[in-house]
C-alpha cells in the first residue's frame, strides 16, 4: 500500500530520495503512488528523471515522450528528451529537440550546452568547441569547457582551468564534485597519480549527505543467497519461453559492460538495451500480484505460473524500446546494475534468456569506480574503499552462486581476456549466443550508436589494454581495499 495519502506529499518524499541519491527507494514510491493517482503527470516526470540519472535511457524517453504528446513545448520537458536521446545514441532527435526549443525561445545557453554535449559525445570536436564558444564564462561552465580541453588532450589546460577557474561562490556541491572527477581525469591522463587521487578523495569527502545503512545493504545479499539454493530455484514458477532471447550482462559498473554492450550491438541480430530498470518494477509489481505475506525475497514463493507470465510480458513490454514496433532482433541485451541480485528472479520469468558473467580484476576496477563520478547515478557505496570492496566481493559471490544454481545458459567472460584476445572471446561469446559470426563485431568503434553510458569515451575507439594493470598506479593507496578483496586477486 502507498505510504502517503496525498500526491503533494507523495511527490515531496520522492524529490527527497532523488536529493539524496536514493534512486531506488524513490522509484519504489513512485510505482506504489502511481497505482493510486495514474495521471500524475509530476511523478510521471520523477520517474524519467530517475531513469535518466541511472542511464535507464528508453524508460526516460518512453516517459517523457507520453508527457511531451499530451503537453507539447515544454522546456521542462524538451531539455531532458533531448538528453535522452544523445545518451540513447540518436543525436539527430536530440538535435531536433534541441531545434524545437530554440522555436519556443528556451533558454539558448542550455541549448549550446546539449549541443556541446551531443557533439563531445560523437566526437566531432570541431563542433563541440565551436558551441562551447559560445557559452557565458561563468563557474557552472567550467566542466563543459574542461571536457572540451580533455578531449582535444589538452590535459594541461584543462587542469589550470579546473584549479583556477572562474569566480568559484555560489557553484553547488554537486558542481564542485563533478569538476573534481574531471580534474582527476585529467590528473591521470599525465600520470599524476598521486594528485589523481588526493582529488577523488576531496571529491568522495565533499559527498557527505548520504550514509549508507551497511548492515540492511549487505543482509539482501545474503538472504537471497541462502534462500535460493537449488532446490528452491528448480520449484519456482517459471514463465513462458517467447521468440525473443533476453541476454543478461552482468558486471559491476565500469567492469566492461559498456564495451561489450557495444560490441555485441555490431551484430544485426542483438540490439542493445542498456541499463534497463525493468528488473525493479517487476519486482515491485510481483508483490502486488501475489499480495505475499512474505518480504523479499521471500516472497518469489507466492508466484504462480500467471503470474510468471504477467510479468514476462512487462519485460517484453519495457523492451519495446522507444518506437511503436516491437524491435526485430532476436537478442536484446540488459546490463542493469542491479542484475547481481535480480537474476534468479529475472530467469524464472525469462527462462529464454541467457546470461554473461562478466568480471574485471577486482582492484582495476575499485580504482576505475572510485576515480570516476559514478556518484551522480547513486553509486554512494564508492565513497568508503573497504565499502566499495565488500560491495565487490558480495556481488561476486552472488554471481558465482547463479553459476551453478541456475538453467539458463551463462558463460563467464573476464574482461583482461576480452581486450587481450578480442576475436577469440568475441567468437566464444557469439558462439555461445548460437548466432553466426559478423565479422562487424570486430569494428564495434565505428558503430552509428554512441555508447550510452559514463564509458563513451572509451568505447568509441579500437581496442585498447592501457586500462589493464591500472590499479598498480594507485597502489600505496589501496591498503583498505586490498585487505577486503585479497583472497580474489
């Protein structure tokens, strides 16, 4: 049942949770009141700034697109789909949108900045400084000035900039934390390492609103672990098999997800759907069906083969994507973050699905999270190294445990090996999925579609190892993290 009994106080909870970065428990609210008032149009936006925020990019555009036809020309509304679509990979409808505001006379200096965006993100320098030179010089500008300098490699300036800048009152925390990731970027792009991190570290300090509940974080972990043996696995309901193929990577963030999403999306068969938040409103949804007594996961026992198919097709539904035809690809991917914990779940409604198991060495891939702002999409565990390091540890024990409890088929993929060998992983990995080899897999870097999500940077180039081995730059510093994920080295 919804836990307020008015929209205004509905909606004054979930802005709450959104401030603090609690994008979970916010969505939470937002399905529960969306029940009792369908035609909220404000939670309605809510819940695509949420997707938004956590790179779930065809929920955003889906949302805002529904609000955008029943009350056209909107800034509020035209801004955000215009960011949707560029981190979707569509910058022409982006720009459309983008064109569309200018006719209504919104505000010019968002419109160069989603424009300095679109073109930073397809690389197209050129145009990228040409808007950049087009905006105010004043302190909430210093990042997309900064981002423009890093990519034209002009690390030095960049970083003059950042540590100098304009007139600093009056920018926001979050302001202040995004420029210093982006001072650590560039730290790291000349091998001062030790600067690189002094950096994240200010950065990680100044977040200092969120604290996580780690006793609560860590027993979910745990209760599906021990509940989901098996056994319990084999006698759940399971939903019906359907035509089109889920395909599950699971990694942690910047474990290599984005890369492979990218190549795997080269393949005229498999569309990529990015980080799909589907998984939660199932869960969600499941509760409300069976009406269970029981708390998660404990609750998955209630499940009936209706309603096994009930919720199938709310995934089908979500993988509709953003146009009015269902796609015709036969595999569509999800890289959700949650997809550790979800997976059990998610396999007895989808028994057609698959599953890569994707892992990267664990202290690489602690430094990539911790010097990188993951912060901005709720990531707050990456605040504290020995969090960051359970946190790894737990997904990888769970990911570990659906290997040998689960039907569907799963393979492990290790990211080392992907950018060592790629054509002899990237082979395995289409072999697996029972597709015939597309020698395009091989050109991922020359895809139309941008990368979706924090990693585009890296995944619009040909392969590349300098990331392997990272962590051997920041070693003095990872004492904490080290004695957490040593028995996993």
């Amino acid at each position: 049942m919804p836990q307020f009994y008015t929209e205004d106080e509905a909606i004054q909870a979930v802005q709450k949770l959104i401030s603090g970065k609690m994008f979970l428990n916010a969505s939470t609210i937002i399905s529960e009141n969306l029940a009792v008032f369908p035609n909220s149009r404000q939670l309605k936006f809510l819940s695509a700034h949420i997707a938004l925020e956590t790179n779930d990019f065809i929920t955003s555009i889906s949302v805002l697109e529904e609000l955008n036809a029943e009350d056209p020309n909107q800034p509020k509304l035209l801004f955000p789909l215009a960011r949707s679509w560029n981190e979707y990979g569509d910058s022409k409808k982006s720009i459309g949108y983008l064109v569309e505001a200018e006719s209504i006379g919104a505000d010019k200096t968002m419109i160069d900045i989603i424009r300095a965006e679109v073109y930073e993100r397809r690389g197209e320098l050129d145009l990228l400084d040409q808007y950049v030179s087009k905006l105010p010089h004043e302190v909430r500008m210093i990042n997309i000035r900064a981002r423009a300098l890093i990519a034209r490699k002009k690390y030095e300036e960049a970083i003059d900039l950042l540590e100098s800048g304009y007139e600093t009152r009056g920018l926001e925390k979050k302001g202040l934390i995004s420029n210093l990731f982006m001072l650590t970027k560039a730290y790291d792009r000349i091998g001062e390492y030790d600067k690189a991190w002094f950096t994240a570290q200010k950065a990680h300090e100044l977040d200092d609103n969120i604290i996580i509940d780690e006793v609560a974080y860590f027993k979910l972990f745990n209760q599906i672990l021990e509940f989901m043996d098996a056994d319990l696995v084999h006698a759940l309901a399971e939903g019906p098999k359907t035509e089109m193929e889920p395909l599950f990577i699971v990694g942690n963030p910047r474990s290599g997800t984005s890369l492979l999403e990218q190549i795997l999306s080269m393949h005229p068969d498999i569309e990529n759907g990015g980080e799909m938040c589907v998984g939660h409103a199932m869960q969600l949804n499941a509760s409300r069906l069976t009406d269970s007594y029981h708390t998660w996961p404990h609750s998955m026992i209630d499940i009936r083969e209706d309603d096994a198919k009930a919720l199938s097709v709310q995934y089908l539904d979500a993988n509709k994507g953003v146009g009015d035809d269902a796609p015709s690809e036969k595999i569509i991917s999800n890289k959700a973050l949650n997809l550790p914990m979800q997976l059990g779940f998610l396999s007895k409604i989808l028994p057609s699905s698959r599953a890569v198991m994707l892992h990267r060495h664990p202290l690489d891939n602690a430094v990539s999270c911790y010097t990188t702002n993951l912060l901005v999409s709720g990531h707050v565990y990456t605040n504290s190294l020995p969090l960051l390091g359970r946190t790894w540890v737990a997904r990888k024990k769970i990911t570990d445990h659906w290997m040998k409890v689960l039907s569907i088929p799963m393979m492990e993929l290790h990211y080392e090996n992907l950018v060592a060998d790629q054509r002899g992983e990237t082979e395995r990995l289409i072999k697996f999925l029972d597709l015939p080899w597309q020698e395009e897999c091989m050109e991922f870097h020359k895809s139309d579609r941008v990368a979706r999500t924090i990693s585009y940077d890296q995944v619009n180039q040909k392969m590349y190892n300098t990331s392997s081995g990272r962590w051997k730059n920041y070693e003095k510093h990872l004492g904490p993290l080290i004695d957490v994920v040593s028995d996993y080295m």
